[in-house]
C-alpha cells in the first residue's frame, strides 16, 4: 500500500509545480523536500528491496517516480531556482538563486542531525531493525547493509552539500559587491569550520543587496529606456580625487558616466595628476575645457568634482580666470575646509612624512605618471592651507556652485577606509566620510547629506562609486542622474 502512495506522490509534486500550483522553492516546501530527498535511496532500499511483497511491477513504478523526481527538481533547484525574477537581470536572477541556495543548503544541513535523531531515538528501540538495515542472523548481511548505511549517509551530505557549493559558486562569480578582499578571505577561510557560515553570511547579504537595488531600479527613470534627460546645455567635464588618474580601462566614477552617456550627456575628464598640485592640476583641467568647448562650438561648461578635485577646479575658475567659461560647479566630498587626517598626519616628523610620500610616488612613477608630487599635493588638504586658500580664490559670480556630502556609519562602512575613519572620529570627532567631515565639505549650496538608513552608511569611495558595489537604500547612479538633470533644469 505505502509503495503507490509515495509513487503517486513523486510522480504529483513535479506536476504540481510545473503547473504553479505550488513553488517547490519557497520555504515551506523546502523544509519537508530537504528532510526527505537526500534519503530517498534509503526508501528505495527498504521498499523494495527489503519488502518482498511488493510485486516487480510496483517495484518498477516506484523506482522510476523516484529517478524522475530527483532528476526534475535538481534541475529545478540548482538551475532555474527562482521562478520570479523581479528584477529583470539574468545576472541578478544568477545571483539571488544562489543566496537561496545556501539558505536551501543551510536547511539541509540542520535537518540532517534531526533525521538521524529521530531515526535513532524517538522511533521504537533497535532502529536498525525498524529501518531494515540489516539482519541479526547474519554476519555477511550485517557487513553489506552497514555499508549500505554508510554510502546512504555520505550521499545525504554530499546531497546538501551540493546546494551550499552551487549557491556559493554563483555568488562567488556573479556579485559585484563582494570585491577582491572579499572574495581572497572567502578562498582562504572557506574550509575552516563555523567561520564558513560568517562567509556564506557575507555571500548572502551582498546577494540580497544586489537584488532590492536591482528591484528598486526598475522603478527610476535613470534605467529605464534611453532617452535625451541628461542632455545638458553644456558639456560635463568629471574631474577626479587625489591619488588617481582618468584611466582607460579602469573608470574613476564606476558605472556613472554610462548611466548619464546613456541619457544624453556628453561627457570629458579631468585628465590631471593623481598627486599633481592645485596649480598643476588646474592648468590640466584648463586643457580639458578648451577641448570641449571647441569641439561643441559653446561657451561654457559643467563641472562635477570629487574630493580634491573641487579644490582644483575652484582654483581654475577664480585665480586662472575660468570663470565665464564655468556655468556650475557640484563638488562631491570635497574638503573645502581641509581634512583633520592631514593635521594628524603632519604631527608626524617632516622627513618621516617625506619619506611615506616618496614611496606612494614610486608606483605612479613606474605607472608613467610625470613626477608625482605626493608631499606637496596632501599638504594642500591642510586646513590651515585650505582657510588661505579659501581667502585667496573667492567665488565667482557668474558660476553655480553646489555641494554634496555623505557620511560613514561604523568604521565597517568601508573596508579601505576603516583606520582613516577612525583617526577623523578621533581628531574631530563628527560625522565624516571616512577622509572629509561634513562641515568641510559645505560649499555654495549645500545639498545635504546622502546616507542610507541602514547601518552600511556612505564612504568617500561610494560617492562615485568607486568599488562598483549597490548599496541597499542609496543607488550612487540615481544620485549622479538626478543632479544632471536637476542641472538640464536650471539652464545648464
């Protein structure tokens, strides 16, 4: 009788699914397909082999809707996992099936010890004899079924073992806010136990933030359909921080500029010294603007600027005469009062501190940069520096100027820039992004704030989102959107 119930029942469920009456991937039914399925060799062993009443034909059924079953819903979970895809995105689609994979295989896992404790504990006594494992009478069959026992428990695990690893892989090769520190501490510690579940933690979190932002951009006009919205009057020049460089293959502003190119904006960079000086830096800027404006036969153009850049373009536009030539300048984090970092930094003896800058300037050397100035360029961020500074270059008139900031929450926002956090809260002790406090990067209109209600906060680096990572409660893309076209607005 139990034969055809549970061929009935093998055979229904893969036809209930397919027919969506029922998602074999929610929780609900997981919870009972993952306590039963990695042992179903072991009901077949014992239905069959070890219940000489049932007839070959039945045997043959029941065989066949366990061998089917399997065979649908591997393909069914470690394949196509979700069944709704909200997003969109085939590659987040990739991504969220994992994360739901390792929760699958985290079940699994717990489940296993409760099938063995209920099998061994809670049944009758002598739970060999209820599960027919073997035959007292017998020593050869004692032999062969303790072996069976054996396989049947290295096919279990080796059962949820295969949706810890496939969930793992996806994530592994598919999210984009795990980054590489991430991904070698996950290749180093991946096989030390307990410390696995803390990585599959990481992998999970980073999966579902992916997600809602991909959800959430579905919504927002800056992705959806391509369109003239950042078609600014004039040009966009980007101009970048200290410490890099407009490369070719590697973008200062991430996945910015094709979200504002993908609307219409005409887009040019900086191009100046990663360790250049204000002056140097200005001049290189000046070359980038008079491209621009010959190439699109206007007058003016826009400017967006990230942390020293600001300073830099501020420089451009009021000691080097460039102000008719600048319709806006919006500065990112950009320290127009200087950052403390320096101030603790220059506690440090001069030749220690000349010392520290000429090997940051080696690998720019060798990189083909032309004499990077490291020393000079940082102590331009001193907030003594930057109050002379801030005298000597005065606004311009005929220029907009904005300014945006953000904030760290913990010194775990960031990864790159937890220590320097830490030294901003102890020299100052407000509210920084990780390199820039908040009231130092208050210039002309001061747009606020940007954070995330969640305890992630908003880095310095997430500002042009440098490590390419979605952040759940602030899309960085929508952001840089929403100010060009607020630009496109006012006349810009």
């Amino acid at each position: 009788m139990w034969i055809y119930f549970w061929t009935i029942l093998l055979f229904l469920i893969p036809i209930l699914d397919l027919a969506g009456i029922y998602d074999l991937s929610k929780k609900r039914w997981m919870i009972p397909y993952l306590f039963f399925a990695p042992h179903l060799p072991l009901l077949v062993y014992i239905i069959c082999i070890r219940s000489p009443e049932n007839s070959g034909i039945s045997n043959g059924f029941f065989i066949t809707s366990v061998v089917c079953f399997q065979l649908y819903t591997t393909i069914r979970l470690h394949i196509f996992r979700l069944r709704k895809n909200e997003s969109g995105n085939m590659r987040i689609g990739i991504l969220y099936g994992g994360r739901a994979l390792i929760h699958g295989g985290l079940t699994g896992l717990y489940l296993l010890p409760l099938w063995y404790m209920i099998c061994f504990f809670i049944l009758p006594k002598n739970p060999y004899d209820i599960l027919l494992l073997y035959d007292n009478t017998s020593p050869a069959s004692f032999t062969f079924e303790t072996a069976l026992m054996i396989a049947e428990v290295i096919y279990a695990i080796i059962f949820v073992w295969l949706f810890l690893a496939n969930g793992c892989l996806r994530i592994f090769f598919t999210s984009r806010n795990l980054g590489i520190t991430k991904r070698l501490m996950i290749l180093i510690f991946m096989w030390v136990p307990f410390v696995q579940l803390y990585l599959a933690h990481i992998m999970c979190r980073a999966a579902k933030d992916e997600y809602l932002v991909a959800v959430q951009r579905k919504t927002l006009e800056a992705f959806q359909v391509d369109d003239e919205s950042c078609a600014v009057r004039y040009p966009l020049i980007m101009v970048h921080g200290i410490g890099f460089r407009d490369l070719r293959y590697f973008n200062y502003w991430g996945r910015i500029p094709v979200v504002l190119m993908k609307h219409g904006a005409k887009i040019y960079y900086g191009h100046q010294k990663a360790w250049g000086t204000i002056e140097e830096n200005a001049a290189a800027i000046a070359r980038t603007i008079d491209t621009a404006l010959a190439e699109n036969n206007c007058d003016k153009v826009n400017i967006i600027a990230h942390s020293k850049g600001g300073l830099d373009c501020r420089y451009l536009i009021s000691s080097m005469g460039y102000g008719e030539k600048v319709a806006s300048l919006t500065t990112i984090n950009t320290p127009h009062y200087g950052s403390e970092l320096i101030t603790l930094l220059n506690r440090l003896p001069d030749s220690l501190y000349r010392f520290i800058a000429s090997c940051i300037n080696h690998p720019f050397v060798l990189a083909g940069d032309d004499h990077p100035d490291c020393y000079s360029s940082s102590k331009q961020l001193d907030p003594e520096f930057c109050l002379q500074f801030n005298e000597d270059n005065k606004d311009d008139p005929n220029v907009y100027y904005q300014s945006f900031a953000s904030v760290m929450k913990s010194c775990f926002s960031d990864s790159l820039l937890s220590i320097p956090y830490l030294l901003m809260c102890t020299c100052k002790g407000s509210d920084n992004d990780g390199l820039v406090d908040i009231s130092s990067a208050q210039w002309g209109n001061f747009r606020g704030v940007l954070k995330n209600k969640y305890h992630r906060g908003i880095s310095h680096g997430d500002m042009i989102d440098l490590k390419r990572e979605d952040i759940k409660g602030f899309d960085v893309l929508n952001i840089f959107y929403e100010i060009v076209v607020e630009l496109k607005k006012k006349g810009f």
